[in-house]
C-alpha cells in the first residue's frame, strides 16, 4: 500500500514529502522575548527537556501527544530478511511489504530515493539493533512537555494534539512533518540516527506552527515557497531558543562547507527566493530543498529561513508574530525580511 505523507523536514533538514509504503500513518512528506517571557526566562530545554518547570504556559497544558512505535515494524522486517540470503530486489519487496515508511518525497523520484538509502543502510543495521530495540523508549525524552515548551514559546497553538511516530530511517537523520489522517499534526521521529531532542522541537515547531490555533497551514507537501521558507525558519530559530549553545550548522544540519558557500552567495540565494516567493507545489518545494535552489547550492530555503528570520526577529517582530501570520502575509513578510537582511536590518 502506498501511503502519501509529507514531511517538511527537517533533521537532516532534506525533507519533504514523505511517502510510506505499509507505514502505520498516511502522510505527506527547521529573539526575541515572548509572550511577556525575559530572555532569561525563555525555557530551555538544555540537554534535559524531563525537567519542566512551571514556566510552561497554562496555555500550552491543552496540548496532547500520541507516540506511535514503529520500530517492532522494522524489527519484523529485519529478522525476516536476515534469516536467509535475499536478493537485493527480494529485500527490497520484503521492506516494502512489511515495513515501508521512509523519509522521502511523492513519486518516482522518492521511489529511487527510498530504495537508495534502503540499500546504503543494510549493512549498517545490525550495529544500531541495540538502539533500534528499544523504540521510542529509547529517545530519553518528555515528548508532552517538549511540545508545551514549544507552544509556551511560540504563545498559540495550545490545543494542538500531534502524533509522533517512531521509525528506523536509512542514517540520514531526516526526520520530518506532515498533517496527518483527520487534520492530527504528524512527525515522524528516527531512531537510528540523528538528534532525536533537536529534530523533536524543530518538528514540533511544524505542528505547533501549522496548527489551527497559530497559522492553520494545511498545504502540506504542495505549500508555498513563502510558507516553506517561514516554517522552516521558526523551526530552526525555535530550537535554538530551546536548545541553546550550538553554533548555527547545528540548527541548520548542513555541512560546514555548504554554509561557508551559503553565507558567501547570501545575497543571491536571497534574491532568488525572491524572484519566486509566490509560487508554490512540489516542483518548487523540490527545488529549494533537495534540489539546486536558485544558485545550485541546494536546501536554500532552509538558508533563507535561517537569514530571513533573523532579520524579522532582530528588526522587532516575535516568534509569536512569525508564527501567526497567515499563509496569504507569507509572501510579504518574507520580502520585508530580505529587505530588512539587504539594509543590514533597519527596518
Ligand atoms: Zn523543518
């Protein structure tokens, strides 16, 4: 069965679309003070998100999380493949009948993308079965009070109930999200790879930001290049309010040397999202994040989320403001803050 979820990702912040074949959930596919917060009562999460103190929002205690596991999924499929020798393409059917949840976008190009990190993975499976076995136990979090830092940060979205799917990924640490079956905010967790407490606020973020109670963005792998770009950009800064200390590729989750080219094309990676802020479906989603972008670096909306938000941020708007622009603003808010990045932020 093919399932179509989407997941703006995320982790390793390639993320898109996500399609699983048997997967459990239909789907599709990263400051200032807030709400009347201090910076210095901003909540972190530290390395230590169990701790949650009453600075959570009374606001944000409406907020609900279901976990659905599917490592046992995978479990299944592996033992089932490994009790004898199997083709590559015997494996791969197996995978797809038993398991088949993966971090990829619609269509024939997730189809050969699925397939490839199947098959670079295999060999490295059998020294994470450790990890793997113990499923979304092993993520060493609070999921509940993650998400009500995240509303209590971001100041809306206090009714949002998100399901959150553990699942053994290809060690790409993508981890993405996607509006689920009924309207319910999906993420989708690995557990293999990855930064699971980083990529659970920045996928929270998603669901929280497209939640009814903040944007209400239900485009899911078909949104906007504006909206693609704001998401990911309150993902990112979000985190790093959370997860304070890091250097900006952690948040970011690319490549030193993809940053260092990024920052030195900045103004034409900026330029370029604003020669298309107003379109929007799968081809333009593609090509800002898996694809060349403008400039042939790839994933430059995820740059231009990072550069654009800092500029919003720093020329007065909040998180909260970021995240309760509705959808239609988006194209606006976005060219407001490149202008503002192009004057060095004097609004
Ligand atoms: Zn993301």
């Amino acid at each position: 069965m093919i399932r179509i979820g989407g997941g703006f990702r995320c982790v390793m912040r390639a993320s898109y679309l996500m399609v699983s074949f048997a997967g459990i959930a239909g789907c599709i596919s990263h400051q200032q003070p807030q709400n009347g917060m201090s910076d210095a009562a901003t909540p972190s999460l530290g390395r230590s998100p169990n701790v949650v103190s009453a600075r959570i929002d009374s606001a944000a205690r409406g907020t609900r999380i279901t976990v659905v596991d599917l490592t046992k999924e995978f479990l299944v499929f592996f033992d089932s493949a490994s009790k004898t020798p199997l083709d590559r393409d015997s494996r791969w059917a197996m995978w797809q009948r038993l398991y088949g949840f993966a971090a990829r976008p619609p269509g024939p190009f997730g189809d050969t993308l699925a397939r490839r990190l199947f098959e670079a993975a295999w060999d490295r499976y059998p020294a994470a079965l450790p990890r793997i076995r113990q499923g979304a136990e092993g993520f060493g979090f609070v999921p509940d009070s993650v998400l009500r830092q995240v509303v209590t940060l971001l100041g809306c979205g206090g009714d949002t109930h998100v399901q959150l799917i553990a699942f053994v990924g290809g060690f790409e640490a993508n981890a993405f999200a996607f509006p689920g079956p009924g309207g319910i905010q999906t993420i989708a967790i690995p557990v293999e790879a990855g930064d699971a407490l980083g990529a659970l606020v920045h996928e929270l973020t998603h669901a929280v930001h497209h939640s009814k109670g903040c944007a209400n963005i239900t485009s899911g792998y078909e949104m906007s290049l504006a909206e693609l770009v704001l998401s990911e950009g309150l993902a990112m800064r979000v985190t790093e309010r959370l997860i304070p200390g890091y250097p900006s590729i952690h948040y970011l989750a690319g490549s030193q040397a993809w940053l260092d080219s990024s920052n030195s094309r900045r103004t034409a990676i900026l330029e370029g999202i604003q020669q298309h802020i107003s379109e929007s479906g799968g081809a333009t989603a593609r090509r800002f994040t898996f694809g060349s972008g403008a400039t042939g670096l790839g994933r430059e909306g995820y740059y231009a989320g990072w550069v654009v938000t800092e500029a919003l941020l720093d020329g007065g708007l909040s998180l909260h403001d970021l995240a309760t622009t509705p959808s239609p603003h988006l194209p606006a808010l976005i060219s407001r803050g490149i202008a503002w990045e192009e004057r060095g932020r004097s609004p």
